[in-house]
C-alpha cells in the first residue's frame, strides 16, 4: 500500500487558514468578554452592579465604567422625579362635614442601596407605601379642621401641614417626598345640591335684605327731598308774597305822593284819561266820539 505524502505548499495553506479560524474565535470571545464588561449609566437612572445577587456598588452618574463579566451583573432604577396620582377618596372634617380629595405626590429614590433592601427595587412597592402614608397624613390633618379652614388652606398650607405631618417617614425606603399636591377638594356628588340649593336660598336672602335696604333708603331720601323741596317752595312763594307786597306798598306810596298835589293829580288823570283812549282806538277807523257827559269828555274839558 503506498502512502501519501501531502506537498509542502499544500501544508502551509492549512496551517495558515486554521491560524485565521483561531483569531477570528479569540475576537469574538473577547467582544463577547468587553460586552459583558461594559456598563452604560443613563442620565435618568440609577446603575447597581451586583454580583451573587449582592449590590457591590452604584453607579450615579451617566457614563461608561465596568463590571467583572460574567460574574457581575446590572439593574436599574429611575434617579428623575415620579409622579404618583392618589385615587379620589372621602376625607371627614372636624366638623363632620364629608369632601372628596384627589391629590397627587412628587417624589423620587435618594438612596438606591435602602430602596433595594426595604423595597425590592419595586417601584410599585415604594408607590404603595407612598399610598398609605400621604392617605393616612392627609385624613390626620383634615379631621383636625372645620370644613371651612380646609377650604381655605388650599393656597398652600393645607400642603405645608401634610408635609409636615409625614415628616421623615419615607426616609426609612431610601424615598424622597418633594411634595403633596392637591388637584381638587370638593364635595360628594350626593350632596352637592343640597349644598348648592342651600347657598341659593342664602345668596336670595342677602339679595332680598339688600333690596329692602336700598327701598328703605331709597324711600328715607325721596321722603327727605320732597320735604326740602316743600320748604324751598313754601319759603320762594312767602319770598315772592313778601315782594308783592313790597311793590305793592311802594306802588300806593307813590299813588299818594302823586295824589297829594293836585297839579301832578291832574297831570296823571290826564295820562290816565290818553290811555283810556287810546285803548278805545280799535280797527282802522281812530275816529274817537265822546258824549259830553262821559267820564273821558269830562276829563279832557277839566284841562286847561
């Protein structure tokens, strides 16, 4: 049996092409081993290295840094600040009076490590918690005042004292409350009419008392301005009287002057008389006849 021998040049294409195999293998290893070694933080998020299911160190700032591969792995959690909207509930005042509060809280995790420990990681859990506690804090503060303090401290203090209440209590889950919104305090749909109806009849009422305000006002003044004006009257109507009776007095006065001397007694008989007959001259024809024995005739044959 003969044997083959392979040529030289043949053995040096093998050797070479298996050479390429083993490079190309060892790159896709050590990709493979720099994927697994990289570690890309987000801006928004908060990056924990674990390794055996134990937090090693987190990662706070946005970048890139490493991990031991394949015996280190990666989880996050959300760094910006979360919205979380309370359902509507019914909350009882000091007075007994029932309002339905819808709020809302801003808040976010500032210590990852005790967020892990006490929570899970779970942003649910951390929402639950939140939950209870802005709940119970809120239905505290609002039974401790009347319906109308309540109503009233919805510009910011009503907040202030919820705040206060909670205090540091979140702390413990690693949690940060910014603050406590409320959207909208308002009453039960079951008694908004009788509300409504009730504040109706008392706006009706203070309409109806300052209607019969103004009337009586109104009335006290016309009173008041018919009285001046009876007075104003009376006092022209006794200036006016006052006045006649002055002329009239200063009319007769100069009558008696004027009769006291016979020739300017004559004198005004005779204008009188001119005037007496001049008002007789009526129409076109001022032809004047007098009988001798008329008063005018007389009068003319006295002058001399």
């Amino acid at each position: 049996m003969e044997e083959y021998v392979m040529p030289e040049k043949n053995k040096k294409k093998s050797g070479g092409g298996f050479g390429k195999i083993v490079l190309l293998v060892v790159a896709f290893v050590a990709l493979i081993v720099l994927a697994n070694s990289l570690v890309v933080t987000a801006e928004n998020k908060y990056t924990l290295v674990k390794q055996f299911g134990k937090i090693e160190r987190i990662v706070d700032k946005a970048g890139l840094s490493f991990k031991i591969p394949f015996i280190q792995s990666t989880d996050t959690l959300p760094k910006q600040i979360l919205i979380y909207d309370l359902a509507a509930s019914e909350v009882f005042t000091m007075d007994k009076k029932t309002m339905v509060a819808d709020s809302y809280v801003l808040w976010r995790i500032n210590d990852p490590q005790l967020f892990v420990q006490t929570l899970n990681s779970q942003v649910a859990n951390a929402e639950s918690r939140i939950n209870a506690q802005v709940f119970m804090s809120m239905k505290n503060i609002i039974s401790s005042l009347d319906q109308t303090e309540v109503i009233n401290g919805r510009d910011g203090e009503l907040t202030k004292m919820i705040m206060g209440n909670i205090g540091n209590s979140m702390e413990q889950y690693g949690i940060e409350l910014i603050t406590v919104e409320i959207k909208r305090l308002d009453l039960p749909d079951d008694n908004k009419n009788a509300v409504y109806e009730r504040m109706i009849s008392e706006r009706n009422n203070i309409a109806a008392s300052y209607i019969a305000e103004g009337e009586a006002e109104a009335t006290k003044i016309r009173t008041q301005t018919d009285y001046e004006i009876t007075v104003s009257i009376s006092e022209a109507k006794a200036e006016a009287e006052a006045t006649v009776a002055a002329g009239e007095a200063e009319y007769m006065k100069v009558l008696s002057s004027v009769y006291a001397d016979q020739q300017r007694s004559d004198f005004y008989t005779f204008v009188l008389s001119l005037d007496a007959a001049k008002a007789s001259l009526v129409g076109e024809n001022k032809t004047l006849i007098l009988d001798e024995d008329s008063p005018i005739a007389q009068i003319f044959n006295t002058v001399e």
